[in-house]
C-alpha cells in the first residue's frame, strides 16, 4: 500500500469517518465497516481530505495520462468536494504539478432567474473529471455524465474517496459486479479512488492499527463473500 493509500486510511479512521462493527447497508447486509464522507464536516478534516482528492488527481496525471481541463462535482456531496480539490491543487506548488483548474456543479433543480439553469462554476469544456465521494447505484455518475456530454465535453474520469470493492445486489443475491466496475464499462470512463477495501485490510494488518486488528478477520470474511478483485 502506497504512503498516501495508508496515510488516507488513518486520516479516516482518527476522523471517525471510517468505522468498524456491525453496519446495516442500504442493501440489507451486515458490514464490519462503514465509511462516512459526510463525517468530514470541520474545515480542517475537509481541507486536509481535498489535499488527498489533489494528489491523487496529480498522481494520475503523471501516472497513466490523464488529461484533466475541468472539474465537476454531482450535487449534494460533490460540491463541497470539488471546491476543496480546486482549492488544494492551486496551492499545490508549480514545481509539484500544482495546477489553478476550473470547477463547477450542479443544481438538483433549474433556477429560473439570474443565470438561470443548473449549472454554476466554469463552463464544461474538454476533459472533465467528476469529484465524488463512493460509488453506490452508480445514479450520481450517470447523471453527471448525462450534464457533461450534453454541454459537448467529455467526462474523462471519476475520482472518488474509497472504492468498497463490493459486488451488487443485496444480502442473498450477489451480481457479478461492483457499482465500480459497471460505471467503467457502461461509460468507458476509469474510477479512480484514493483508496480500497484492499487498503483497509492492509492497514488492518499493520502493527498501527491501535486495537483494530480484531476486526481483520470480519472485514476479511466480508471482502471474500462480497468483494471483486481490483488493483
């Protein structure tokens, strides 16, 4: 696990965002662990969050070629996330890969006087990455892409926070794959995410883990019975 995959975990964890138990999902199962975004509501957790969102983006970009002109963040979460990015790659220095990028998001409803429409920020243009914080249906995604099409740009990526790894369907019936993987196919776009589920059983088997590594064998349990296998 790199040093930024292992430092995004603790960060969760010490937040309290990243939990470990028994957690009921929206799906009916029973997870030993929940991880929260929304959790990250003081100005220090989220300014320090957007630094992670920023250099995961830079990461990317020197990595594998991603080619980023705008950023957009869905409606509600997003907002917030992608005005952070924004703010944590300009301060980024230039010799780092800093760069000043334009961001917008979108309304849930169109306004119907000033500007008018949905949409607030820098127009989409060229390559757009979408600023969230997890994958679960996918309809976050699909509507982003919908807004970023129609306006003639391209959505190039989505990055989010953690990547559960988890398989579809609900307690009894499992689909053959994640909310992850059916966003890549059906929209030929990469996820990008700072971390995994693999990341959090890595940190799980640390020496670091401050009392948490009884949870390793319930987290375990839950990877093999639910999870798909990404890098």
């Amino acid at each position: 696990m790199s040093n930024l995959r292992q430092d995004f975990i603790e960060f969760a964890v010490e937040s309290g965002v990243l939990m470990f138990g028994e957690f009921v999902t929206k799906a009916g199962r029973t997870s030993p662990y929940f991880f929260n975004a929304g959790l990250f509501h003081h100005g220090a957790t989220l300014g320090k969050l957007s630094g992670f969102y920023a250099k995961t983006l830079l990461a990317a970009e020197r990595d594998h070629g991603l080619k980023v002109d705008v950023l957009f963040g869905p409606a509600y979460k997003g907002i917030t996330l992608v005005a952070g990015t924004a703010i944590a790659l300009a301060q980024v220095d230039a010799v780092h890969g800093g760069r000043d990028i334009p961001f917008s998001f979108n309304r849930k409803e169109a306004k119907d006087h000033g500007e008018k429409g949905i949409m607030v920020g820098a127009p989409l243009k060229g390559n757009v990455v979408i600023i969230d914080d997890v994958i679960s249906a996918g309809t976050s995604v699909r509507e982003s892409v919908q807004i970023i099409r129609a306006a003639g740009a391209n959505p190039a990526a989505v990055l989010i926070a953690l990547d559960r790894q988890e398989r579809g369907g609900d307690a009894l019936a499992v689909s053959a794959s994640s909310a992850v993987e059916e966003v890549e196919r059906d929209y030929g776009i990469p996820v990008i995410s700072i971390a995994n589920l693999d990341d959090i059983l890595d940190y799980l088997d640390g020496a670091s883990t401050r009392g948490l590594a009884s949870h390793r064998g319930a987290v375990g349990d839950y990877r093999a019975r639910y999870g798909v296998q990404r890098s």
